[in-house]
C-alpha cells in the first residue's frame, strides 16, 4: 500500500480547546485513517511551520484524499499538506526505468548549451 505523509497547522482555536481540554489527537487520526482503510504508523507533534505530522497508509490515492478531505472538512486546520512517499525500492526502480525510456523530452537549459548542474 502506499505511503503518505500529512502534515497540519492547528487553528488557533483547536490550540486553545487542547489546551483547556489535554486529548490524544492520535487516536482520533487513527479512527479517521482506519474508516478509510488505512493505517497510521507515526503521529508526531512538531516545532516550525506545522503543528504536527504523520506518516499513514492506504491501498490507493483515492481512499487517502477521501480522508484528506474528510480531515480538512472539519475546520480544525490552517493548512493541511499530504505528500506521497516512496520506498527506497520504489525509488530505485523509478531510476532504473529512467534512465532506460528515451522520452525525447528536452531541458530548457539544453538551448543555450548548458551541460552541467554544478
């Protein structure tokens, strides 16, 4: 199953009921992850740009942007952020099959003779 990483800012206003009222935010991503047949492996609280992150599965796209949208729809972010994740395995086979498919596809910079990226 595939790999994601979300990512979330906490309303003001979802701060201050946490803080009024301490609660395992863990639990209640999981209910909603596993109602969309995934699974949550890691939930962190996080300094900086967001409030918190996760690392969850789901056997497709569509069943993680279903809970995405279900997670976004309840008000309680400022922004939410999923990526997709890839397994080292995953990657190298990405290489391999680019490095072997002759796109014909052409850079930019190959117009004005660049060759190098350093």
């Amino acid at each position: 199953m595939p790999y994601y990483l979300f990512q979330w800012k906490y309303k003001d206003e979802a701060i201050h009921a946490m803080a009024a009222t301490p609660q395992d935010r863990a639990v209640e991503l999981r209910k909603a992850v596993q109602g969309f047949e995934g699974r949550l492996h890691q939930f962190f609280y996080a300094f900086g740009e967001y409030d918190g992150l996760s690392i969850v599965e789901f056997p497709s796209n569509e069943k993680c942007a279903a809970c995405s949208t279900t997670l976004n729809g309840a008000g309680t972010n400022a922004s939410f952020r999923t990526t997709v994740l890839l397994t080292g395995e995953e990657m190298k086979a990405a290489m391999k099959e680019a490095g072997t498919v002759n796109s014909g596809y052409s850079s930019p910079l190959d117009y004005i003779g660049y060759s190098s990226h350093g």
